[in-house]
C-alpha cells in the first residue's frame, strides 16, 4: 500500500457532507484515506444506498469509472472532516510500468472485488443478524469510524434494528 500512496502529491481535505465524486461524472483517481471517513453511494436524498464504506488506512474509488473512463451513477462523499491522497489514474499507470508493481496492483483489485462480491452475497443469503456479524468480524473498525445510521444502510436494514443487534 506504501508504494501506492507514495505516487501521491496531492492531499485534499473535505469538509462533513461534502462530495468528492457526483452521480454521472467520470472518476480518473483512486483515493487514499489519511483521515475521516467517505461513503460510496447511488441514489437520491429519497432513496439511498451505500455500496462502500472507507476510513483511515483504505483506498476508495469509483472502481466502474476508473477502469472504463465513463460516467458512474456512484457518488463518493465525506461521512465528516476527511483527508485524501489523490491519485490520479496517469500516476497510476506509470507505477504500472515494472511487473512487481503490477502484481501489486492486481492484488489489490482483487481484494477490492472479493470483498464486493462477500458483500452482494451476504446480502442475498444472510439475515441481519448474520450480516451484522460477519461486518463486525471482517471490519471491526467500522463500527468506531462510520455512523450507525450509515452502517444500517449499507447493511440493509433499519437502524433500529442495527441498535438491536449491537445491544444483543
């Protein structure tokens, strides 16, 4: 991960709510998480739902964009004050330039599409309780990091029922 965040020379700060990435832009960088929290989301103020969830230490992107250099119906925006490493994705392809670099990379998409696909399939399989818990055992921290409202929705149920798992 070192190596990725070094091709950084950019760090951009966003305040609470704001947006890094709008519905229906194109997204040429992939971003480092130095601080605060961001949420990947597609929807509208009446119906959202969060795909991804990042903090301290993860790297967020708008993974269709990136690859495909069209527009996403993803949003990406700050849960609170959040700092980023931008890089963009001319960094990107020049530190793909050696073969150890680019097995890095292709472990780190994989790991980045593994962890969506274990997602989709709680989703499908899993009852809440079940995905609550295997969210608690992958990614304790998100619990410390992400509000309860948010966490809730990207698990997929009410944050009422969220409170009532975490107090059982």
């Amino acid at each position: 991960m070192e190596e990725i965040t070094a091709l950084s020379d950019k760090i951009v700060t966003l305040s609470r709510n704001a947006f890094l990435k709008t519905s229906g832009s194109i997204d040429t960088h992939v971003y480092y998480i130095e601080s605060g929290s961001l949420r990947i989301f597609i929807g509208d103020d009446a119906h959202e739902q969060i795909i991804r969830l990042g903090y301290k230490g993860n790297l967020i992107v708008a993974l269709d964009s990136f690859i495909t250099g069209k527009p996403s119906n993803l949003a990406i925006q700050a849960l609170k004050k959040t700092s980023i490493r931008v890089i963009s994705k001319y960094q990107i392809d020049g530190f793909l330039q050696t073969e150890s670099n680019r097995i890095l990379w292709s472990t780190l998409l994989e790991s980045l599409i593994i962890q969506q696909f274990e997602r989709e399939i709680d989703l499908l399989t899993e009852s809440p309780l079940q995905r609550y818990n295997r969210v608690l055992q992958r990614s304790p921290q998100l619990f410390q990091e992400i509000p309860n409202k948010h966490i809730a929705n990207y698990l997929r149920m009410s944050p009422e029922t969220l409170s009532r798992l975490k107090k059982s």
